[in-house]
C-alpha cells in the first residue's frame, strides 16, 4: 500500500512538471521549415493552414517596388508586403510595408496591435512620433538613411512636411501586424459607433461627430 502510495505521489509530481514545462518552455517557433498559407482554406487557426503545392512564387512580391499613389484624402499610400501577399511568410514572423507621402502627407496617428515597427527613410524628411501610455510624444525629425522604431500597440504617426515626396520601407516583427487608424476605427466602424459615446469622449456634440463620420462614409 505505502508503494503504491509512492508511486502515486511520483506520477503526480511529473505530472504537475510536465504541466510547469508546457507552460514555460513551449517550443515558440515553427516546427517545420515552412508553412505556406493556404489563402482560400476556410480552416479557422492562429494563422493560415498550410498548402501542400509549394512554388518559389509563393515567396515573392514585386508590389514595393514603384512609389504607391498618394492621390487621396490624406497624401499617403501604405503598401504591404504580409502574409496575405507573401504567402510564405506564414509561421515566420516578419513582413515589410512601403509607405509613400506627398509632399504634406500624413500617415494619420495608428497602432499595429501585434508588432512592432521600424522604418527605413527611403527618400525625403519625415516628422515621426508616438505617443506612451502615459500620454508622452517621442517625436523626431527623420531623413533619408535614417531609421525609426515604433513599439507594439503605441499609436504612432509619420508626416512629410517637405515640399518633394517622401517614401519609407517598413520592418514588422509579424506576419500580419494589422493597422487600427484610430480617426478610421472610431468614426467609420460598422456597425457605427453611437454618437454619445463619440461626443462624450471628445467633448463636442453630436453634429460635431456627425460631420466627421460623413467624411468617412464610402464615397
């Protein structure tokens, strides 16, 4: 009885260590040496499922090559390079933008909840900053061969405040960092978000907030 006692006691203790390991010691990375996202596959994981009919494509994308065009409300173009046109990139970790700005354009104030961001000035000058839970800016003025890290979940923006375009190559430590422009989130979520939660928030009213959300309405 005491020995099975004993082994019980031995079996609960491993038990318990294995548990321990599985929450400290998981294997982090990717466990094969890739996993090319089946785009089309309508299995739901943390990621894309992987496909089986791999081609050297699947790791290309020629989409940042030439300047994006910066004809719109806000003189900026974001060109990513993620999971969703670089298939390959699934599992690994890491994707690249193009951000381009005409001269006076801004990449309104946004986060990227699931990576950080460094950016590489590719031509002109950029005032770049963002701002710390504690409501602090970190602001600085970039040029070109300069580089600027913006860290995960901070709202962060850039603006060209030169007279010639500037562009910018970006590094994100995920394969799909998402982007949440906080003026885009805020007043053109569907369904919308009431206005006494808007007005409240900023302290105008409800015309006020009306005649944002209508700069925002699909044109």
């Amino acid at each position: 009885m005491a020995a099975a006692g004993a082994f019980s006691g031995v079996l609960l203790m491993m038990a318990h260590v294995v548990m321990l390991s599985s929450r400290v010691y998981a294997d982090p990375d990717s466990l094969q040496d890739i996993c090319v996202a089946d785009l089309t596959s309508a299995v739901k994981v943390n990621g894309y499922p992987c496909k089986s009919n791999v081609t050297a494509d699947d790791f290309f994308f020629s989409g940042i090559a030439n300047p994006g065009d910066t004809n719109n409300s806000v003189g900026a173009l974001v060109t990513g390079a993620n999971v969703q046109k670089v298939p390959g990139l699934n599992t690994l970790g890491i994707s690249l933008a193009r951000i381009d700005y005409a001269p006076g354009g801004l990449n309104p104030p946004h986060t990227h909840p699931r990576a950080t961001e460094v950016v590489f000035v590719l031509e002109g000058e950029l005032d770049v900053g963002f701002i710390t839970t504690a409501n602090v800016l970190i602001a600085k003025s970039i040029k070109k061969g300069d580089i600027f890290a913006f860290p995960k979940g901070l709202v962060h923006y850039q603006k060209n405040n030169g007279d010639s375009p500037a562009a910018v190559l970006s590094a994100f430590n995920s394969q799909l960092p998402g982007t949440q422009s906080i003026a885009a989130t805020l007043f053109a979520a569907a369904p919308p978000v009431p206005d006494n939660v808007l007005t409240k928030a900023f302290q105008v009213g409800t015309e006020e907030v009306q005649q944002i959300k209508s700069k925002f309405a699909p044109k």
